[in-house]
C-alpha cells in the first residue's frame, strides 16, 4: 500500500523512519515483480454511470457532487481516487467507512452512495453476482478472467493501482545470479496452478526484467508522492 511501503513512504512523512523511503538500485538490486493486486471499481445500479468515461464527464458537471465509498482516509482506496482526480481535472467526495467494505456497500446498494472501490476480495462476490455495475479496474492491462472489464488506463493512459510485491537482493549481488533467480521466479510464478490460486484472491503476475522492475518503483515514487502529500495536509485540516 502506497501509504506504508517502505518504497513508497513520503520522505519526512508522519511516522517514517529517517532511513526511508528505500530506493532503487540504491539500497538493494532489483531482481523480479511478483504479483500485482489492483482495485475494482463499481457503481450503484440506481446511478446513471456506466463507465469511467461518463464519470468523468459528470464529475465536471457537477465538481464535488459526485461521492464514492472507500475504507477510510489516508488508505489505498482514498489515494487511488485522488490520483484518478489529479489525473483528470474532476472533484469526487469521499465518503469514508470505518467500519470496511460491507459497511460502504449497503448505501451503494440502496443508491445513497453512487461508487465504490476495494480490492477483489471486498467486491468480488458484489461483481460476480452483478450487485453492483463493474466500471473498471486499476491494472495497466485488462486482466484473466475480467477480460469484460476495461481498466482505468483505457480512458486514462497510463492510470495503475495496486498493492505489489517485488522480489530483491543485497546490492552487490552478481549480475549472474540475479538473471537466474529472474527467470526461476518467472518459471515458478507462470505456472498455470500458481496463477489459478493468485488470481482467486485478486493477485496477478507481471513479467519484469530487474531493469523494469527498478524502473516500475521509480515510476511509482515519482506518482505517489505528490499525492502522498496533498493527502496528507487534508488530514491534518
């Protein structure tokens, strides 16, 4: 999660150690991207929106009326609509529940709350049963299984969120070594019964070289932490 990753903490944030964020190749050699979780975004079937696209179009007309549940202030569902605003020019309004998902559903089914977000395990059975309307997901890339459901990134170029992991190694690690592991882990991670039990609880693989992979965390740094901070100055208001 973009708020507490040692990679992507915000320098001098409340409650980061002075040793971070980490940084790559700095602290450690990069050696392969494991798995990604992205965000599902749906919509109350009593609302008029149907995609991304016409959120956004009527986020314009209507800045600031347009309200969404999430898990909180400060957490990945929080971030990722101020990172789709910040990307878009549009005002939505957080309706935040502390008490999770199924809390936020319940007005989202009802219709009081137009939009929702979470990872898969929290909308899952909402989508599959089409309780709410799928809009979209925050991968880079449609994904197995939800090959229906745009991303994001179709209306949005470039638009990715999601909790990841990274597999590292202590800097100095010969070149050799860090290919062999790269190509294990992806022998190991494409294996067709690895993937089927990742992607039943919403994760999926991505193929990285170590280059990308250092080049995917910085990328993620420099996204994350202009909004890092502005979320930060909103909490402390």
């Amino acid at each position: 999660m973009p708020s507490t990753s040692p990679f992507l903490a915000r320098p001098g944030g409340t409650g980061v150690a002075p040793n971070l964020p980490l940084n790559l190749p700095r602290d450690f050699a990069s050696i392969g991207f494991v798995l990604q979780q992205p965000l599902f975004i749906g919509a109350s079937h009593h609302s008029k929106i149907g995609s991304i696209a016409q959120l956004i179009a009527m986020a314009k007309e209507k800045p600031g009326e347009i309200t969404y549940a999430a898990t909180g202030r400060g957490r990945l569902t929080h971030l990722t609509m101020e990172l789709l605003q910040a990307r878009t020019g549009i005002k939505l309004q957080l309706v935040p529940y502390a008490g999770g998902t199924a809390q936020g559903m319940t007005d989202v089914l009802s219709g009081r709350v137009p939009l929702i977000l979470d990872a898969y395990a929290g909308l899952a059975a909402a989508l599959k049963g089409n309780l709410i309307k799928g809009l979209a997901d925050t991968s880079l890339e449609r994904l197995p299984g939800f090959e229906d459901l745009p991303t994001v990134a179709e209306t949005v170029p470039g638009f990715f969120v999601g909790a990841w992991t990274i597999l590292v190694a202590p800097v100095g690690t010969p070149d050799a070594i860090v290919r062999k592991v790269n190509a294990d882990l992806w022998k190991a991670l494409n294996d067709p019964d690895v993937k089927a039990k990742f992607q039943a609880n919403g994760a999926f693989i991505r193929a990285m070289t170590p280059e990308q992979v250092t080049a995917f965390v910085q990328e993620q740094q420099k996204t994350w932490r202009p909004i890092l901070d502005q979320v930060e100055r909103q909490i402390q208001k």
